[in-house]
C-alpha cells in the first residue's frame, strides 16, 4: 500500500494500482489549481473602501471532496446525454397554408376548417365586346335620353303643382269644416226658439255622443 492510503481491509491488483496512481495525479493537480486560485484570491492588494467588511475565506476543498467530485462528474458525462433542440428556421414566406387550431407551438393542427372557396383574382383582362350602334336621331334613343334625363325646371313645376293641390285639399277640408259648424249652430239657435233654452243641458250629453260618432 502507499503512504498516507488508509487500508481498505482487501488487496488491490496491479491495475488498481495504476489507476491509483492516475487517481492521485489528478487529485493532486485539482489541489494545486484551487490553491492557487485561494492564494491569488488571499493576497491581493486591499481596498480601502472594504477595511469594516471582511471578506469570507475560501476554504481548500478536502481529499474526499475532490474524489466525490471527480466521481459525480464522471458519472455525468457518462450518463447523460445532451442532446440540443435545433432551431426552427423561419420561412420567407408567413403565410401558411393549413387551416386549423393547434394546441401547441410545434403540434400538428387538431381541429381542421373546410377550404372556403376565396375569390381568385382576376388573372386576363376582360374581353369587352362592341354593342350595338346606336343612331342618336332615331326615336328609341331619345326616348332612353328623355327617361334618364333630369331637368331643374321641370322639377320645380312639378313641386308647384302638387303644393298647390295640397293647399287647395286643405283649405277645402277647413272650408267643410266650418260649414258643418256654421249648420249645427243654426240648427242650435233654431231648436232655442222652438223648445226654449231648458232643455240644453239634459240633451247636450246626447249631442255630444252623436258628434263623436
């Protein structure tokens, strides 16, 4: 055994003993790189601005920390396998073709809308083809003319015409109204001198009744 190894209670084989060896080369060169760096750490130049605040010392990692650490990390790269995501590259083009709703990201659309039939555009000029000729003198086009065509000063006639009509139905109306009223008071006072003027209020309720109807 080699000094300083504590005994383990059963012999080592000569392969053993070299990766002993090997075990202890790297041990030795981890200790001597974070001593270093404790040491660089240590006796730097002070400032005086951090003379109250002491700051904490490293401690020098032990023998079985850097065996414990050396092991796990052997482990790890013999364990796990990093695998990284590629990147999704982004077409030119955004827009997309499929219609749906995806639950996710990168999933496949779930729910899928029928293809509504969009409007194409129009790829060829329309072909206009020549109408008839049209002779301006004959009958039928100016008739056309005359049932597309506006003119102000008919207009106004035409306006004219139909307010006085409405005037003259309204004063007609207001003219029979006042001869009906004019008729009932003559037959009023015609009534007052035959029967007197008592009978008025027993029988205004009936007249009323009777003009309302």
């Amino acid at each position: 055994m080699a000094e300083g190894e504590p005994t383990n209670g059963y012999c080592s084989s000569s392969g053993e003993e070299d990766g002993d060896a090997a075990w202890r080369a790297a041990i030795h060169s981890i200790a001597q790189t974070t001593t270093y760096v404790s040491s660089t750490t240590k006796h730097g130049p002070p400032n005086d601005d951090d003379d109250d605040y002491s700051k904490p010392k490293t401690q020098q990692l032990k023998h079985y920390q850097l065996k414990a650490q050396k092991l796990l990390n052997d482990i790890l790269e013999n364990t796990i396998e990093i695998v990284r995501k590629p990147v999704p590259v982004e077409d030119d083009d955004p827009k997309i073709n499929e219609c749906g709703i995806r639950l996710f990201k990168y999933a496949k659309p779930g729910i899928v809308f029928d293809h509504l039939d969009e409007p194409q555009p129009l790829r060829k000029r329309p072909r206009i083809l020549p109408g008839e000729d049209i002779d301006e003198k004959s009958k039928k086009f100016r008739k056309r003319i005359r049932s597309v065509a506006v003119n102000g000063i008919d207009i106004l006639a035409a306006a004219n015409d139909s307010c006085k009509k409405s005037l003259a139905r309204l004063e007609a109306k207001d003219a029979a109204a006042k001869a009906k009223a004019k008729r009932e008071e003559e037959r009023v006072e015609n009534l007052k001198k035959i029967r007197g003027e008592r009978w008025l209020p027993s029988m205004a309720k009936e007249m009323q009744v009777k003009t309302q109807r």
